[in-house]
C-alpha cells in the first residue's frame, strides 16, 4: 500500500532522514516511533505530499485517498456537525448536482452513486464519531469559533475519519483528546480497514491499535511485526547483539593494533602489521548505545508529614459565583496516588487547581497541612517559559539566595547540565521544555505532586523515565492524563469527576475503560436502573439523527417519483400524441419507446418501494 523509497530530507544543512526505506503491508495499522526530534513528523510529512524530500518518493497507489489533519484548527461559523458532513466532498457535490439537475438519466446515476456510499446514513455516522469524541448534542450544533484551539483540532480529526481515506496518517492524534476520547479512537480505529500510519508515544494506545512498528532512529527506519511491546522485545534482542558485536569488535581491534604496534618495525614482518593496520581502518565502526540525558528525571524527596495532607468535607469549588464541583468529599494522605478519570469539561482541572490552593472553597471545608508544600504542573507553566532566558536563570529565579551549585544540581537532576543548562529555552524541544517545568515545580521538595497531562511533550522512552521516577518519589500524588501505561504503574487509587462531582471508582483502569466504552455504543451496564442524563442526549441525538435519515431517504424518494412520473407522462404523449411531445422522443420508434417506457416504469416501482419503506420506519421512528 504505502513504499518508502530511500527519502532522504535535510533541513538547515542537518540530514534529519538518511535514505529512510520500508515498505508497508496493505491495510496495515502502522506504529510510527522515534525519539523527539528524530523526524517523525517530517516523515509524515513527506507521505502527505507536504513536503518534498532531497531524494527518493513515498509511494502508494494510484486513484487512493490520503487522508491528513493540516496544522491549523478549522474556525468559522459552521458547526462541527455541518464541518464533518463536509468532509465527504463526493457526497457533498452529488447532493448540490441533484438539487438542480433535470437530466433524468443523470439524477439516477446520482442517486445510485450516493445509495452506493451510504450517503443517507451520514449524518448518523457523523454524529456517532463527534459523541466518541467528546461532543454532546448541543456542542455538535455550536459555531467553530465558540470552541478552543483544542476541541477545534477533535473536529478536525472527526472530519479526517468521517472521510474514510485509504491511507489515514495520524500525528499524535491523542494531544488534544481526554482518556475517554483516546478510548473511543482506539476502539475506532481497531475496526478501520485501510491502511494506518499513527505517531503515538502511548505504549497501551499503539499495543491495542497497531499490527506494526516503524522504528525511525538516525534518519533510517526500521520495521517490526506486532505491537510496542513486540518492538521493545525486538529491539532488546538487536541491542544486545548489537553490544556485543561492539565488544568483540573493540577486542580485534585492540589484538590487531597490538600485533602492528609490535612488529611494524621488524622488516620480515612489515607487511603482515601494515595489512593489520589495514584491516583496521576498514573495520566499520559500531556505533555504542548511549546514555541519552533526556531520560533523566529525580523529584526530591519530601521531609515526612503526619496524614491527613488534605481532607475535603461537603466542599464545592467554581470560578465567580457558579460552582462547577460539590459535594466534594475527599481525604489525601501523604502516600496517595490518584488518578482524576472524567471528560475534558468535567471539573478534573478544577479539583485539581482547588488541592493545590489555587482555588478556595465555595462551600463546606478544605483542610490542608500548614506545612505542606505543593508542586503543580500543568501545560500552561511550559508555554509560558521565557524563551530568552536559560535553565539556569529560570532556576535561579525561583531559588533566591541557593548557591550556583544547588541550582545546578536541581537541574541535573531533570538531564541539564554543561551546556544543555546554558542553551536559551526556545532552542530546547517540547520534551525538554516540559522536564525544565517540572524541574521548576519540585526546587523545594514538594510533598504533594498534581501534574495535569505530563507526557504531552514526552516519548515514549521519556515516558517510562517519568513513570519510575514517580515510583521512586517518596510524596503523594495526584495525576490527570489520558495515558493509560502510565496510569496503571503510578495510581493507586481513581476518583472520577463527573455530574458536578468527584467520587471514588470502585474498580480497576480496565473496568473503567469497558465502562466509557459501554456508554459510547449506547450499552448500559447490568446493574444500570437509569441511564445518565448524558446517555439520553446521546441517545437523542442518535435518534434524531436517525429519523433526520429516514426524512432524507423520504424526500429522495418522494423527488425520484416526481421526476419519473414526469418522464412516464412524456413517453405515452409520444406514444399517442406526437404532435405535441418533445423532438427527441418522436424520433424514436414504437418499439424504442415501448421499451424506454417499460424502464421508467421498473424505476418508478422501485421509487415507491422506496418510499413506502422510508415511511413506515420513520413512523416508528417517531412513535
């Protein structure tokens, strides 16, 4: 389906894929996977035709669909609703080309071509993927503009799948997604049947989605069967012989160099050190595995406090006077991890900015240790990092008074130190901006960690350091994020942030995952009396959107008997009175015409077939 040709790409006289060669199976669901900053995304870029290589082609084949999110969010005044329908651009046009067409041949050409689509199932289908992306009915029909850069990139990536390309290149698709969001795309994607190509760095996401994975290390790529965990094994194994290839080579080299250096001098065994020499200097270097300073992550230890950290008693907390949480009952020890579950909009930031004092109690009480001192990371404190200063300045900033050594070690705790602790923020990646912020947020050893989406910015590598040194970390914590890995090996305890509240959830990760999952195909659970007021809109919606299908298959049906009603009515006056009929009937013969008629006649019946079916399911559509 898809054969990388030896691209090669140099950007800023830097080679960032050196004669990148692979060749993918056909409706493949392909793992992209790479190192921040080891071109990634300019790959993907190269097989979406955005960007020309220096040498070789991203191939695929001729006629296939491709399918890319661009950079920019979609804005406007149209609705999600209406910017996903518009993504089936063949759908779109046949419909606009039947609105005016009087050519009666071409209007059922038209109308086979979108019977063969499904285009009257659309809008259902529409509806379903803007739901398992995180759109209630009312935010389906709301103006673009309404919504952040954030919920506008979900439209964008309805859209892409509503479009149902041959080729689908996701590029961390799950920046903009909750976990229930990211958990609806993988089931998604799990039943899609054509070829996929996804950057991720969530190991769960790429385990349950992908049946291949794209190495790209030193601008070559290399492609492994299976899933991530199939590709750390493999790539294990080639490490291991890889080290010790290296070793054995180290050793020839040093026996070869011994021989040289003994016996060059001797004339009877001159050239038997200078073909050794030679042998040397055509050995291959292997290249050593390397202590990467991007892994490193060490959060201080605290001084120990006696528990309770926080207790919160029928507390409610908002923004002004409207209260978004209530009824907030929960107590935080000094040993806690906790994971917030609940959809973007749901009140986990919130909750989360009250713990860390950022909010103070509407209603009932906070009671929190005089002593405890908080670390709290969100996406904004990475943004808003002085792109002129260095680490170092930004640390010396927020540690008053420490001596050059202590700042220095803070940072070397999170990889910086020489020179990487001396370069201006706005030359460091994503990732390494993201290490600096939590770097910054644990100067004083905080006891309570909150870190609201931490890997954002971070691969997969990066994200395994993250994972241990939060094991290793003596404090409690409090985490929000759709990563489910490191969920799993960080949380002990899930509190869910729904219907105004927070509650704890009796149950394991994968227990709430078949549950966000049940909810989304409409599946209550079987101890489920009565459905949420979520699953009524969403099954609404569903229902309007089916009976808005059987009103479009009725009007469809209802314009196809029109117009062939009229066709019939021509034909029999150029059968009986041809003084009046159109010229290009009276040229035909009565045969021709007999015969014309009898497929206008076979047409109409299946019209009115189609028509009495469409009214009765909408009449118990709409009871």
């Amino acid at each position: 389906m898809l054969n990388l040709n030896g691209i090669t790409v140099r950007l800023g006289g830097r080679t960032i894929l050196d004669g990148a060669t692979a060749a993918l199976p056909p409706k493949s669901r392909v793992g992209l996977i790479g190192r921040n900053g080891a071109g990634k995304s300019t790959l993907v870029r190269v097989i979406a035709g955005l960007l020309d290589a220096d040498e070789g082609s991203a191939d695929m084949p001729k006629g296939a669909k491709l399918g890319y999110i661009a950079q920019e969010a979609p804005a406007g005044s149209e609705t999600p609703f209406e910017t996903v329908l518009a993504a089936d651009v063949e759908r779109a046009a046949l419909l606009g080309e039947a609105e005016g067409c009087e050519d009666m041949h071409r209007l059922g050409d038209i109308h086979d071509r979108l019977n063969a689509i499904d285009a009257h199932a659309a809008p259902s289908r529409a509806a379903r993927i803007l739901v398992g992306l995180g759109f209630d009915e009312d935010m389906q029909h709301r103006p673009l503009d309404s919504f952040s850069g954030g919920w506008r990139m979900r439209v964008a990536l309805a859209a892409l799948l509503f479009s149902a390309p041959d080729l689908l290149l996701l590029d961390e698709p799950s920046n903009h997604l909750d976990l229930e969001a990211v958990m609806w795309l993988e089931d998604f994607l799990q039943s899609y049947r054509a070829t996929i190509v996804i950057v991720s760095h969530e190991r769960d996401f790429l385990n349950n989605v992908v049946d291949h994975i794209l190495h790209l290390d030193r601008g070559k790529v290399t492609l492994y069967p299976g899933g991530y965990d199939a590709f750390e094994r493999q790539r294990a194994e080639r490490q291991a012989q890889q080290a010790a290839a290296r070793d054995k080579q180290i050793a020839q080299r040093e026996k070869l160099q011994a021989f040289a250096d003994r016996w060059r001098a001797k004339a009877s065994k001159a050239k038997q050190a200078q073909s050794r020499l030679k042998a040397i200097a055509r050995m291959a270097p292997i290249a050593e595995l390397v202590d990467d300073p991007s892994l490193s992550f060490g959060f201080p230890n605290p001084d120990g406090l006696r528990p309770p950290l926080i207790t919160l008693d029928m507390a409610a907390v908002g923004y002004g006077e409207t209260p978004i949480l209530s009824r907030l009952n929960l107590r935080l020890d000094p040993d806690d991890r906790i994971a917030l579950l609940g959809r973007n909009g749901n009140g986990k930031t919130t909750l989360a900015r009250l713990l860390a004092a950022q909010l103070p109690p509407m209603e009932g009480e906070m009671n929190a240790s005089g002593k405890m001192k908080v670390g709290y990371f969100t996406q904004y404190q990475v943004e808003e990092l002085d792109g002129s200063d260095t680490p170092v300045q930004h640390m010396a900033r927020l540690m008053p008074g420490a001596t050059p050594s202590a700042v220095r070690a803070q940072l070397g705790r999170f990889g910086f130190s020489g020179d990487k602790a001396m370069t201006e923020v706005r030359k460091l990646s994503g990732g390494e901006r993201a290490r600096l912020a939590l770097a910054l947020i644990t100067r004083d050893a905080p006891h309570l960690l909150i870190l609201d989406e931490p890997t954002n910015h971070l691969d997969v590598d990066a994200r395994e350091a993250l994972v241990q040194a939060l094991n290793d970390y003596s404090g409690a914590v409090v985490v929000v994020s759709h990563d489910r890995h490191m969920l799993q090996l960080t949380a002990d305890r899930l509190v869910l942030v729904e219907n105004g509240t927070a509650t704890e959830f009796d149950g394991s990760l994968d227990d709430y995952t078949t549950m966000v999952l049940q909810k989304d195909n409409g599946a209550g659970s079987k101890g489920e009396s009565k459905a949420s007021r979520k699953d009524e809109r969403r099954a609404a919606a569903a229902a309007r959107a089916q009976s808005q299908t059987l009103r479009n298959d009725l009007k469809a049906a209802e314009t196809d008997i029109a117009k062939l009603t009229a066709q019939r009515a021509k034909i029999d006056q150029a059968m009986f009175d041809p003084s009046g009929a159109e010229a290009s009937l009276t040229k035909l013969t009565m045969t021709e015409l007999m015969k014309k008629r009898a497929e206008v006649e076979a047409k109409l019946e299946a019209a009115e077939a189609r028509w009495l079916q469409a009214t009765e399911a909408l009449e118990l559509a709409v009871g």
